[in-house]
C-alpha cells in the first residue's frame, strides 16, 4: 500500500467536501443517459442539451419511441449529432425491452445498453445507486500515476491499483474529488504544484 494514499483521501476531503456528479440529473435514467452523452465532450456542455432531452423524453419508453432526427436537433451541440442521437433512441429501446424500462444496478447488466461501458456503469452504480465504484476518468487516471498510486496508463489496471491502496475508502466520492483536484490544480499539461495542498504528498510534485 502506497503510505501517502490515506494522506491524500483525508486532505482531498478536507479540500473538496461537497465534491459530487458534475452532470445534472434527477434519477437513474438521466444520469445514464447524460453519462453516454458525454463521451468525447464536456460534462458543463451535456448539461446544456440534457434539460431539453428530458423534457421532450422523460422516460426510457419515451426515448425508444422518439424521432431520431428530433433527438439529432437537441444534441447537435455536442457533434457527432446522428452517431448520439440512434445511440439515445438504441437506448431506451434496450431499457424497456430488457429491463422494463429501469436503470439496472449490476454492472454488467448496465453494459449490456447500448453506448454504456465500464466507466459509465461506474458512474451510474456509484451515484445513482450509492455503491462504491472506481470510475477512472482522464484526470482519476492522471493523478493516480502523479500520485504514485499507480503506473499504468489502462483504466482497469489503475481501478485495480487505487482498489488496493484505498481498499477501505468511499471511492465513488473519493473519484469526484480526485476529478475537482484534477480541474482546479492538477491539470494536465502543467500542474499547478506551487499553489498544491498535496504537494507534500505527491511523489511528482515540482517544488
């Protein structure tokens, strides 16, 4: 077990207590559907276009039966409009056919929809469902290796690597705050060590 990862958990706590789900939504069905649609974009920029969705399809049976070109409209500010808008209406089509129109809670039940990988469930099973779930994201990936948590660049090597130095932590929450950290301060192609309260801790850490 890497001896600074407890110290980091705590002063991330410390740092980020109200550090949640970046991507509006109000049950399980929008977070998946505002989960899928962030692929390749912004969670501030699917929060634009989910109000909207939602309202025009509030429901997994709305969505199956929705005019793809009129999904195409709403999400078109995300580009790849045609590519997202079959993936919605594939969707909703696959929650009401094999899941009577509810989120599923088991992971490889979740990726078993259209558009829903491992990260994605992660996601939904961790904030929609309050389980513990390790959701490697660009920045979680970035500081776990920063960290000396890990050395590997695969999502799933990293989730195993932070499952067994954090083996007892709230990693759903734990994720959030690694992602704020990760926004605010650690950003990728220079992190802000100077103005860093885990500077003390990290192994990478340029001061």
């Amino acid at each position: 077990m890497h001896t600074n990862a407890p110290a980091v958990a705590n002063e991330l706590a410390h740092l980020y207590p109200d550090a949640h789900c970046a991507l509006v939504h109000r049950n399980a069905y929008e977070l998946l559907v505002a989960t899928v649609l962030s692929a390749q974009t912004t969670d501030a920029r699917v929060n634009t276009v989910t109000p909207q969705l939602f309202d025009h399809y509030p429901t997994p049976t709305d969505l199956a039966n929705a005019d793809p070109d009129a999904v195409a409209r709403i999400v078109r500010p995300l580009g790849f409009q045609n590519r997202r808008s079959s993936q919605l209406v594939r969707l909703g089509a696959a929650l009401e056919d094999n899941f009577h129109g509810e989120v599923p809670r088991e992971r490889k039940q979740l990726e078993s929809l259209p558009g829903v990988g491992r990260k994605t469930a992660h996601v939904v099973m961790g904030n929609a469902f309050g389980m513990r779930a390790i959701t490697v994201d660009t920045h979680v990936g970035r500081l776990a290796r920063r960290l000396g948590w890990s050395k590997h660049k695969a999502p799933l090597a990293v989730e195993k690597d932070i499952a067994r130095v954090l083996p007892d932590a709230d990693w759903t929450v734990l994720c959030h705050r690694l992602i704020e950290h990760g926004r605010r301060v650690c950003h990728s192609r220079q992190p802000d060590c100077g103005h860093c309260e885990l500077a003390q801790l990290c192994p990478s850490a340029a001061i």
